[in-house]
C-alpha cells in the first residue's frame, strides 16, 4: 500500500498525504532540496484511528520550479518510504501532464493486472518530464466483481489499500504530484444522490464511500474552496485548471443537476476570471461528446439543460481556449465542439479523453454524430468526433503537453506495451479576450 503521496504542488508549497497503522504511532515526515544534505523535519504528525490513520501535511515557503525530496518514517515502527516532486514554476512555459482514468486492480473475467500499466506510466512520467498527472475518475472500482450489501468505511478503505498497494503504483503516486477526481466506481457503478442501492436509498453507502474519498483522494488535492465541496482549482506554468464534481451533486431522478448552482456559479466566475489564458477543465464524463448511452452523462436528457447553460455561458462570454479532460468511457480521443452564438463570432471547445488505465477497451460505437443543435438562448452547438483520432484498442494513457504559443499536443500510450505513440495529434488554442475585438467587457450573466 502506497503510505506516501505527493499531492497539489504550487510555485511554494506541496501537499504530502501520509498514511500508517495502528501500530506505527506518529509520522514523521522530512523534506531538502533535492542533491542537499540538509533535512528540515516534521515530527509528531498524528496517525488517528477514526480518520484511517491518514494525514496530509502542508510544506510551506518552498522554492519555485525547484526539486525536492522527502522521507516518511515512524515513531514505533521501522521501516520509511521515499518519494519526491517538482513545484510549480513562477512564470508561463511549456507543460506536460499524464491524463488517466479507470484503473481496475481486482481481476474479473481474465482481465491482466494493473502492475504493468504503473510501471509504463512511471517510465513515461520520468522519461518524458511529466509535470504531474490528472487521475480523472474510476480510480478504484468498489463494485467489480462484487461488493457487500452493507458496505461500510472499512470496506472502502481497503479497496484503496489494495488498488495501491503494489510497488510500481506507489513509486508513482510518491514520485509525481497527483490531482484526482471521482467518478462513479467509488461509491457503486451509475451512483447519482436519488439513485437506489440494491434497491435501497444509496444515502447511507454515500456516506461511508465519501468519507473514504475524502481520506484517499481528495485530502491532497487543492482545498479552494470551503467543504463539503470536492471540486477545485488549481494554476501551472500559466495555464488554469479546475476540476468539477459531477457526481456527489447529482440527481438524475428530482431535480435533474448535473453539479449544484453553487459549484456553477464559482465554475462560471473561474471561467471569466481567466478569459485569454488555456483553461483544462476536468469532468469525469465526457461533456463535448455525444453518446448512445446518455443517461449517465452530459448529453443526457436530464443533464442537458446545464450542459447548454454552460454552452451559452462560453459563447454569450466569448470564452475560447477551454479544453475539458475526461475519461470514463475505456477509449481515448480528441474531440471538438463547434458554439456558435446568435451574435458574435464562433468558438471551439475542446475535448480530451483517456481511458483506461487498466480496464477492458471499447469502440467508436458508443458515440454518435448527433447533429447541430440548438440550445433555448439561440447558440447552435455541434459535436465532431473523427476515426482518426480515436483510439479503443488497448488499455492506455495520455501524455498532453501545452505549448507558450497556444498548441496543445496528445501522445496516446498503451499501458501494457513499451511501443511507441499508438496515436499523436495537435490543436491551436484561440485565445483572444472579448476586449480584444471591440466587444463589451462586461460579462453576460
């Protein structure tokens, strides 16, 4: 099990989430610049049995664009783990970043292990300079092949205890900052709040799923914003992510949201904050794309009306250089969605999916070329997804890497081949601020 991992790096701070047991008492967690002979320790860290003897500790006043390493040990227990980071550099420059999801470690039905997809994607991390990775869904899967009728927090636990608990997942997680989001396996598979768990109200297994969540993934992402929020922003190298929750907010059955109009209002205030700047905006379903299967996604029928609000939001704004990261689906691609607003010119949204890191593969049938549509405001929208670039044939990573000029380029890698790309493509980001043409600077609502 991974004890040590390096969470949300900025330009003079680091996220380090530490774990033991009842028997190891205390953390204690030291940190130098990488090459130096001096530590600077912190001791005393607790371990507490009610929050799964879990802690992250905040490294403060560090140097930007600087490597670092640091050590995890114990007060009653031998043993330590390693690990090490980069921060975030002070100015704009060229990014690279993994981008993964579903990653399947208990193995139905003939499926190979994960092992070999950790240790590709640490060769790839080292080998090509990542600067971290974005984990964007599906990162355990609770319900496969079963799970209890009464799951409780014990149970969640150990199946993240058991997803990471082998060594070339945890060189990763100690050895690349890591932001992660969930998706659905994390409670149990389609979760929404008013969907039903073995025929019960899903409230109770909700509530120990999260808690676990909570404890494994999201205590070392960014903390932007007050909980019980689980989305989050963060910035690197000049570029601007944010990260939505579409699921611990989501009824499918009353009410019909997707996420809640607060984590809209703050998405929306984060959008015009960074108007002329690249924008990655994580989902962990796909929301340019157009799929068959709709009721669990974007384009369904009761998420919909949030996905054209967002629609009109970025044309009625002239909002460009938004590229969503998603995953979910165990196929890889780029994806483009054409906004065109009643007055005003056109723009594109961009879309990147990676999946999976270890799961089975599916093809280009689950989607569907859905045609322009039309949203209530007047902005016709209108999804493309090409053959040639698609990939579905074998589990697989992304490397995404930003350029200063504006052009985002993709490498999709097999995760249990050393071959080279299976698929490399490339895109321009327009990034031109409304005030720039003349428009109104005052933001539509």
């Amino acid at each position: 099990m991974a004890h040590l991992i390096v969470g949300h790096v900025s330009t003079t701070s680091a996220r380090i989430w530490v774990r033991g047991d009842k028997s190891s008492g205390a953390a204690r967690l030291r940190y130098r610049t990488a090459g130096s002979h001096r530590w600077q320790t912190r001791s005393a860290i607790p371990l507490l049995d009610h929050l799964g003897y879990v802690a992250v500790e905040e490294l403060k006043n560090l140097t930007p664009a600087t490597r670092y390493e640091c050590e995890l040990s114990y007060q009653k227990r031998h043993g330590s783990s390693r690990g090490s980071f980069t921060t975030a550099p002070a100015e704009p420059r060229e990014i690279c970043f993994l981008l993964g999801s579903c990653n399947l470690t208990r193995l139905p039905f003939g499926l190979k292990k994960a092992d070999p997809a950790w240790e590709r994607i640490g060769q790839l991390a080292t080998g090509q300079v990542a600067d971290f990775m974005i984990q964007c869904g599906d990162q355990i899967y609770a319900d496969i092949p079963s799970m209890p009728l009464v799951p409780d927090l014990g149970f969640y636990r150990e199946q993240y205890q058991a997803a990471w608990k082998k060594p070339a997942t945890a060189h990763v997680l100690a050895n690349l900052p890591q932001y992660m989001i969930m998706d659905d396996h994390e409670v149990f598979d389609g979760f929404a709040n008013d969907e039903k768990f073995v025929g019960q109200p899903s409230q109770r297994v909700r509530d120990v799923a999260l808690a676990a969540y909570r404890e494994y993934q999201h205590s070392h992402n960014p903390q932007t914003y007050p909980a019980p929020a689980l989305y989050y922003s963060f910035s690197f190298g000049g570029a601007e992510f944010f990260v939505l929750d579409v699921r611990t907010e989501r009824y499918r059955h009353h009410g019909s949201q997707m996420i809640s109009s607060m984590q809209m209002n703050r998405f929306k205030s984060w959008l015009l904050q960074h108007i002329g700047k690249p924008k990655f905006v994580v989902s962990s379903i796909p929301f340019v794309s157009e799929v068959r299967d709709e009721d669990d996604k974007w384009c369904g029928s009761a998420f919909r009306a949030q996905r054209e609000e967002i629609i009109d939001f970025l044309a009625q704004n002239e909002i460009d250089g938004v590229v969503f990261l998603t995953g979910d689906m165990h196929c890889s691609y780029h994806a483009t969605l054409t906004v065109s607003p009643p007055a005003g010119r056109a723009l594109t949204v961009h879309e990147l999916m990676s999946s999976p890191i270890n799961q089975f593969a599916g093809g280009m049938h689950a989607f569907f070329d859905g045609g322009a549509r039309t949203t209530r405001a007047g902005t016709l929208y209108d999804s493309q997804l090409s053959a040639d670039e698609f990939y579905g044939a074998h589990s697989n990573v992304m490397l995404v890497r930003l350029g200063t000029d504006g052009v985002v380029s993709y490498s999709i890698f097999r995760t249990k081949s050393d071959e080279p790309a299976v698929l490399r493509g490339e895109f321009q980001l327009e990034l031109l601020a409304p005030e720039a043409e003349g428009t109104a600077s005052a933001p539509a609502a």
